[in-house]
C-alpha cells in the first residue's frame, strides 16, 4: 500500500521524512498484500543526491502534493487488503446474475394474472409488495458484491494517484533545480510534446504510400509511437523491442493483420485494452516491461500461439485467459509476483511450454492434469511459497523436461511415476523425503522407478484393505481372485516397471497395472 521507494523514490522519501505526512514506510508494493515484516527505512538518503529537499518552498510544495496521497492510504489502511483479481471477477459475475435475476422476476410480477375473487386495489397493494421484496432482497446480494468491486477500485485510483503524485513531485524538483518558482511550475502544467522521430515519420509515410508488411523498430530510443500507426492496415510484423515507450495508442487496434508484435523491453505500465482487436495475432512479447496486469481484453486475441510477459510486476493473469486462448503453445510469465494461477489455465489444451520461475507460486491449479500436450514445465525458485504439488501432475504424461529446484517441496505426489516420458528433471534445494536424496542423486529414471513402486504399495494396501471389509458368504472365492490378481502384479512389478520408465521393450504387466501407473 505504501510506494515502494525502487518505484517511487522521490514520494517514497517525502511520505518517510516529513513529519507532517506520517509514519514511515513499509517497503513494499502497492500492488502486493503486506508483508509481516517490520518498517524499513529507504535504502538510501535521497536528500544527499537531491539537495533542494531542503528548501523550505520545495518542502512546503511536496508536502502539499502528498497530502492528497497520505489521506487516502489511511483509508485504504483501515479497510484491509485489496481483494484479488479472481474474488473481483466473480464479484462482478455474480452482480450480473443478481440483476438478470430481478429483471426476471419483476416481469412474472407484472404479468401475475389477477385471480378471481380479488379486487384489483388489493392485487396491484400485493403486487406492489412482492416487487417491494424482491428489490430489497436483490439489493441486499447487490450491497456485497459491490462492496468488493469499490474497494478494488479505491485500490486502482490509489495506484493511478501514486503514479501522479511521484509525477508532480519530479516537476517540482526540477523546477526548482532551473530556478524557476514553484508558482510557476503549476502554472504552466509542463505539458511535453515531444518531437516524432524522423524515422518513424519516414515508417509513415511508406506504409501509407504503399503499404508494407514488416517494421522493426527496435533499439531506436523511441519515446513516443504515434497514432497513425493504427493506419498501417497491412502490418504483419511489428519490432519495437528495446526502445523507452510508456504507452501504446489505441489505435493499435486497428493493425487488424498483425501477427507478430515485439514490445520487449520498454518502459510500459499497461497495455491498451484494444490489443483485444488483434484477432491474427499469434506472437505477442511484452517482456521487460513494468506492466502489473494484463488487459482483459487480451483473452480475444485467440490466434496468439506464443506469449511472453517475463520480467514484469504482475500479480495476477486474466481470470478467462485459459478457456479463450486455446491455440497457446508457449506461454513465458516467469520473474513476475504471480501468487496463484487462474483455474482457466488448466483448459489450455495444446500449450507446450510453461515457464513459471521466479514467482511467489503456492501451488497449482488440481485440473492441470488436463494440460495433456504440456512437455516443458518450470516452476523452479518459487521458493518458501511453492511447498506441495497436486497429484494431478501425474496426468502430464507427455512432460519431458520439469524444473522444480529451489522451492520447499517434501515429497512428490504419488503419481509422479505415471510421467514415463520425462528425462530431465531438477530437483536441487528442496527439502525432500519422498524421494530420499540417495534416490534422487541416481537421477531420473531412479526416481521415476521409486515412485512407481510406491504408487504401487498404495494400490496394493488399497486392495488388502478392500479384502478385509469384505463379508459375503462369496468372501472366499472373491479372496482367491483378487489374491491371483496380487500375485500377478507382484511378479511382473519388475519387469513391468522397468520396461515402463526405462524403455526396455514391450512388457507382459496386467493391463490395469500400466493403467494405474
């Protein structure tokens, strides 16, 4: 809730240091729940890098520029947390079902038939009533959900006055370093416009000559990408990788033959909820950028095949981003502040490849066994947060290659055994019992086998508790069967278990068995 002082310096130091703002800081994001730690000073003394903090009218200023920003983190404080994006979600969804509700029952109300007998004063007094009742008890379902959907926008016009305040307060200082009055700076508002670089107008003018197909633009130092851009209509591929863009217009919207967009690398808080209209849209790469979410509108995009939003600061995914982009092949969200991921996920049925590294992960979702085509999983260096996997993950049987390693994972699911394809797996920095460490140190195919055999036990238990429930006078011979049945699977266990993990050939196990494992 507080600024972080790595993204706000300047309003981070003024809320800390003047008395007249408040305590000081907790370092965290805005964007994140609060940490339990205790308060943490700024990492550095901000007044010797900026001298003019001292001046009693830059002081004065900056207080004055805050206040608006210290009143309404006090509030925010005082009414908890920010709910997450999913719980928003469902909020609005179920809002919309409260609505549709009442349509539907005032409209039988007003088509209620009067009965006979009747009169028609005391029929319109009744139906008066019931509209009465159902529109209090809508409102009061109503009351809930709303509550959820204004305190999570508190928390938005909070970040957005963040934003501006840290704005204003970099205005005044540098007014101050030209020697230009306070006054004045308010005054003139400051409003930039900056010069289209030449070779972008030159971009321009070729595409709406003639019409081309590819620009790359990377590396040019671009601050500004103007709207006549949405005018290139035969755009397929489009570069502006490694460039100092804040924003992009809307007008993007209207490259309605785009395929390729490179954002990689820029300085962008946000995307403009037109990428939604990028229908052939197959690569999008917004990696290394400032973004905290993603637009909903990014769920329309349903060609997308590759997509990368590493190195950013989101905190969650589009809650239906699964059930739209089915065609997803790659999917790169690794060095983010993902706690959780949508559910929706789990219904991305030919994706490949999912890097989810460096997070704050604490599980996931029990479906992602439906992920059947998924060959490269990593979720490695979540750390203290990742410390259990669903036994779902033995559904993934044509994974190859997982990436587990510093997390706080004691034992794998009992399932793992099923994953006969996979040949490299990291495991390093866990706190394993199941497997023990001398299993894993023999590598993957040791740990395949262990598990396998575990997985085995437990079905075997499974039966020889089944064998002791049961009391029919058949009792006998159903034992004799089922002991067959054991015997059967204990003596092709080996042989079985090896030709299954370790590619040995064709085995003769009991069908079931393979089905099992």
């Amino acid at each position: 809730m507080d600024p972080n002082p790595t993204t706000f310096p300047i309003l981070s130091y003024v809320m800390s240091k003047l008395p007249s703002i408040g305590p000081k800081h907790v370092e965290f994001d805005i964007e994140q729940p609060p940490p339990s730690s205790a308060v943490a000073e700024p990492s550095f003394d901000l007044s010797e890098r900026m001298p003019r903090l001292t001046d009693p009218k830059v002081v004065a200023a900056m207080r004055s520029a805050v206040s608006e920003v210290a009143q309404s983190r006090s509030v925010l404080k005082t009414l908890g947390e920010r709910p997450d994006h999913e719980t928003v979600d469902t909020a609005k969804k179920k809002l919309a079902e409260v609505e549709s509700r009442l349509s539907k029952q005032l409209e039988e109300i007003v088509l209620s038939p009067r009965p006979e007998g009747v009169e028609r004063g005391e029929f319109r007094a009744g139906l008066a009533g019931r509209e009465r009742e159902s529109r209090e008890e809508a409102e009061r379902e109503r009351r809930i959900y709303k509550a959820v959907i204004a305190l999570d926008e508190m928390f938005e016009a909070y970040e957005r006055m963040v934003k501006e305040a840290e704005k204003k307060l970099a205005k005044i200082y540098e007014a101050a370093m030209e020697g230009r009055g306070v006054e004045e700076e308010e005054r003139e508002g400051e409003v930039v416009v900056e010069e289209v670089n030449e070779e972008v107008v030159g971009v321009l003018q070729e595409g709406l000559g003639k019409g081309i197909e590819r620009v790359d633009l990377s590396n040019r130092k671009l601050r500004l990408l103007p709207e006549a851009f949405g005018r290139l209509r035969g755009l397929v591929v489009l570069n502006l990788s490694n460039n100092q863009l804040e924003a992009i217009p809307d007008s993007i919207g209207g490259l309605e033959h785009l395929e390729e967009l490179n954002l990689a690398s820029n300085l962008l808080d946000s995307l403009p909820d037109s990428i939604g209209l990028l229908l052939n849209l197959k690569l999008l790469d917004v990696s290394g950028n400032k973004l905290v979410s993603l637009p909903d509108s990014i769920c329309h995009c349903r060609s997308l095949v590759e997509l990368d939003a590493s190195f950013n600061k989101l905190a969650y995914l589009p809650t239906n981003i699964g059930f739209e982009l089915v065609k997803l092949r790659r999917l790169s969200i690794q060095l983010n502040k993902l706690r959780s991921l949508p559910n929706s996920i789990c219904e991305m049925v030919s994706l490949q490849i999912l890097d989810v590294h460096f997070n704050e992960l604490r599980g996931l979702p029990l479906a992602i066994g439906r992920l059947i085509n998924l060959e490269i999983l990593n979720l490695s260096s979540n750390f203290s947060d990742l410390t259990e996997l669903p036994d779902t993950l033995g559904d993934l049987t044509n994974l190859k290659e997982l990436d587990l390693s510093n997390n706080q994972i004691h034992a794998l699911p009992d399932t793992f055994g099923r994953l006969d394809k996979l040949i490299k797996l990291n495991l390093e920095e866990n706190p394993l019992v199941i497997p023990p460490m001398e299993v894993v140190n023999e590598g993957v195919e040791a740990v395949k086998l262990f598990m396998a055999k575990r997985w085995l036990d437990i079905l075997v238990e499974e039966e020889r508790r089944s064998m002791l429930e049961v009391k029919e006078p058949a009792e006998t011979g159903w034992l004799t069967r089922s002991k067959s049945w054991l015997s059967t699977v204990a003596s092709a266990v080996s042989g079985s278990v090896s030709g299954y993990l370790g590619n040995m050939g064709k085995s003769s196990a009991d069908p079931y068995l393979n089905q099992q494992l």
